[in-house]
C-alpha cells in the first residue's frame, strides 16, 4: 500500500515538472501574451513594430471599405427608379487619419 501511494507521488511529481517545462516553452513562443512590463527591449520593439503594421493594415482595410460604399452610393443614386431625386452625400477623396479617431482610453501611449 505504501509503495503504491508512494509510486503515484512520484508520478503527479512527473506530470507537474513536465506541464511546468510545458508551460515554459509556451510562454516563450507566446512572449507578447505576457503583461507588457514582463518583455524586455527587444520584445517590446518588435511589439511596437507589428502594432503598427497592424495600424497600418487596419488603415488601409478601412480606406477600402469606404472606397466600395461610395461606390455603392453612387450606383444605388443613378440605379433609382423613382421620380425624385435625392442626391447621395457629397463624396470626397475621404482618406482615413487614425490620428483624428477618438481614443476612448486607448491607443495614444498604449502602442
């Protein structure tokens, strides 16, 4: 009896050093998960340069999308059938400047 409770000891022993060993090799390929005060220099450089590639795709995503409806609005606007005409909302070259979003607490020192 002893030697059994002392064998299954050993063998949570094991299962604990390996989903410890685990974890640890997850936490290094998963860096930027960590709290932002736990990554060094470089970390927080590379951080800092795929946020705002990130930025930068999120811009150019969002130029699209209003780029497609103006187009839509101006389609639908010539494919009306009806007899009066209510012209669309005056379209602009209208270019995204995320500096002009409001940050709600976010962005500005975060990235």
């Amino acid at each position: 009896m002893m030697h059994q409770v002392s064998n299954q000891l050993e063998m949570e022993k094991k299962k604990t050093e390996e989903l410890n060993h685990t974890r640890k090799e997850n936490k290094s390929q998963c860096w930027w998960e960590a709290p932002i005060e736990e990554l060094n220099l470089p970390q927080l450089e590379q951080l800092k340069v795929s946020l705002e590639h990130l930025k930068k795709n999120v811009a150019r995503q969002v130029d699209k999308l209003l780029i497609q409806n103006s187009q839509v609005r101006h389609q639908q606007f010539y494919a009306s059938t009806s007899g009066a005409a209510v012209l669309p909302f005056e379209s602009k070259n209208v270019v995204f400047n995320p500096d002009k979003v409001p940050s709600h607490g976010y962005g500005r020192g975060f990235y």
